[in-house]
C-alpha cells in the first residue's frame, strides 16, 4: 500500500476563482505528493473538496507573518511532515520564504507573468515593496524558481533573479481530454478577467472598425473584474457583441468549441503587468480552436502566426481587426489552424504530463537541503 507525503503549497488568497483551474492542474497528475494548501485567508467560495487547506494566518496573525515573518503554530505545521514548499507567484514566494525557512524545508516559487512585469514588486521608493524587500534572501534560499513561459524566465534574469535556478515549466491545459470543436464554429470569443492588461478596450475598438464595414459575426466576452462596466459601456454601442460575465470551466469550454476563434488582445498594463502565458490559450488551443492574439499575450512558442493561430501587434485595433477578419472569414483556414493549434498542445501542454513534471522537481528539490543548486534537466528528465 503506498503513501504520499505532503507539501505545503502556499497562495495568500485561497483561492480566487479566476485562478482555481489552472492551480489546481498544477497537481492534478501527482500520485506520490500530496498538496496541502496555506495562506492568510480562504475566500468564501472556495471548494475544499478539491483545496485541502492546511494552515491559513488570519487577522493580526497575517499581520505578523506578512511584516515580520513571525509564522504562528509552527508547531502544528512541522507535525504535517511537510517535505517541501511550493509558492504560487513571487509575491507568494517572498510570503512563504519564512514559512520555508521555520521548517527547515526547501522552496519553490512558480512566476507567471506579472510577477515579473509589474514593476510595483521591485519598487524600492518611497516606500519598497514586500517582493523587492525579499528578493535578494529569496534568490538565495529557494532552490528552484519555476517560470511558466519562457518570456517570463527571461524577464526573471532581467530582473536580476539566478538564471541557475530558473527552470521553465508551463502549465498544461485538461482540455485534450474534452470533445474538440468540430467543423468551424461561429463568431469571436475572448475570456478573461476584465483589466487593462486584457486588452479588452482594444478588442471593442478593433470590433467598432469591423462593424463599420459591415462585419456581422457575433462577439461573446466572458469574464469579471474591475473594468466590467467601462466595458459593457464600450460594447453597449456595437451591435451582436455578448457579455456573459463570469461562467464555470464547462460552459466556457463550451463557448470555446462554439467559437471561430479566441481572441487574446492583450496589452502591457500602465503599471508595467503583462500576460505570463495565459490559460485560456492552451484551453483554446487543446479543443481545436485557433487563437488570434497579440505580440504582448506571452504566447511565444505556442502560436506560430499563420499555422495554428495569428499574431499581431499590441495596441493597435486595426491590425487586430485585420486578423480577426482574415481568419474568421476563411472557414478553411480556421479549420485547419484549429487542427495544428491541437497538434502543438497535445505536443507540449497536457496537464496530466506537466503536473507529473512539476512532482518530479519536486520530489527532486526535497531529496537536497535548501538554496541548493540542482541539475533541472536530470531532474525532469
């Protein structure tokens, strides 16, 4: 009969819906680690059947960890027998460096794309950020800092991270196991949170160019956040363009297989955020739907423009709508770009072989004492 041992995994919120699937893929593979979720509070919605909480440090407790790395119970942590800990963000490894450091136990960090975009994290002035704080006693002590593009490996260098412990590892997609779309679909979708970094104002834009001369296809736009209403304001004005709000992983699957294509009009953020390597375009990808997306979505290696999906430049709403009607009114090119989009993610990007990855470096990471320097190639095989 066979055991796993347990690892801490630590996210500050657990766990915003937003971010709920692509987290827990992360694990969805492992058969001899078991992940046991710590933070400083569990959101109201939060499936525990899925998320085994561990620990969380609410009130003055979270206060203390946060400013001065005091980690309370520790004792009831260390009798978890915990064999490693693993951060979502880099913000999350500053955060858990302490917790790592009580127990004696190794560290990982995952970074996706802001964690090395947003410059607020490396502010030093007036007042420096936790992050920035941190960065140096981090670089040193974790024993891996995993980037899940390798846009954002370069951006973690850049910012002065140890090119030594930046491993690139993408987290896979569930949806090769799903039914693919068939034929051609119909119509523009994007998904994803509704903020700047999305793009979403340049996407309405390259649609009230389209609508002009006379492009008729439907637009679904699903998501949430804090520019909902600027745009369904922008989108009231357009005819046939759909807000559906926040929807669960099946309905946008869904959606997906419905659509022509997905469309990733990202941008970089006044506050320097950008896309790591977003989800939703290897969920797209995996059900056989082309993806039209920006020089700014952090798709490097995963779209070639022109054989599985478009690129285009960011900020700029006619080359977007220029994509958008060139692939969309070919339903023979959307066909066939559907195929290889699916070709390319069955290639790299299945979750189940990524979560396995992930568990091997980890297993790899606790089999040595921390701020260890290892040989990730061996370890991944």
């Amino acid at each position: 009969m066979s055991t796993t041992r347990p690892i801490l995994v630590y996210r500050d919120a657990l766990l915003p819906r937003s971010e709920a699937g692509f987290m827990r893929r992360q694990y969805a593979g492992f058969s001899t680690l078991s992940p046991l979720w710590v933070g400083r509070r569990v959101l109201a919605d939060l499936d525990h059947s899925s998320c085994r909480v561990a620990a969380t440090f609410p009130g003055l407790s979270g206060l203390g960890f946060k400013l001065a790395g005091h980690v309370p119970g520790i004792a009831g942590l260390r009798a978890l027998g915990a064999i490693a800990v693993h951060a979502q963000f880099g913000r999350g490894g500053a955060l858990a460096l302490p917790l790592a450091r009580a127990l004696g136990l190794p560290l990982v960090v995952t970074f996706h794309g802001g964690d090395v975009s947003k410059d607020a994290h490396f502010r030093r002035f007036p007042l420096p950020a936790l992050f920035a704080l941190r960065k140096r006693q981090l670089a040193h002590y974790a024993s891996a800092l995993v980037c899940v593009s390798e846009g954002v490996r370069d951006g973690l260098i850049a910012r002065g991270l140890p090119a030594e412990k930046a491993v690139v590892l993408p987290i896979g997609t569930d949806t090769l196991t799903e039914r693919p779309r068939t034929g051609k679909g119909d119509g523009l979708l994007f998904v994803g949170r509704f903020v700047e970094m999305k793009g979403i104002a340049i996407l309405l834009a390259a649609i009230a160019r389209l609508r002009a001369q006379g492009w008729q296809q439907r637009v679904v736009l699903i998501g949430d956040g804090p520019d909902r209403d600027a745009g369904a304001a922008a989108a009231a004005s357009l005819r046939g363009v759909e807000l559906r709000g926040w929807q669960p992983a099946e309905a946008v699957y869904a959606a997906m297989r419905d659509a022509g294509a997905v469309c990733i009009p990202s941008v970089r953020a006044r506050s320097g955020e950008a896309e790591g390597l977003p989800s939703v375009a290897t969920e797209a990808m995996g059900l056989g739907v082309p993806v039209i997306a920006t020089t700014q979505a952090g798709v490097n290696g995963l779209i070639t423009s022109g054989l599985n999906g478009l690129l285009c430049p960011a900020g700029d709403p006619d080359a977007l709508a220029n994509a958008i009607a060139t692939l969309l009114d070919d339903p023979a090119r959307s066909i066939a770009f559907g195929a290889a989009a699916r070709r390319r993610v069955q290639q790299d990007f299945d979750a189940m072989t990524q979560s396995r990855r992930l568990e091997r470096l980890l297993c790899g990471v606790a089999a040595h004492p921390p701020a260890s320097t290892l040989d990730f190639a061996r370890i991944l095989g």
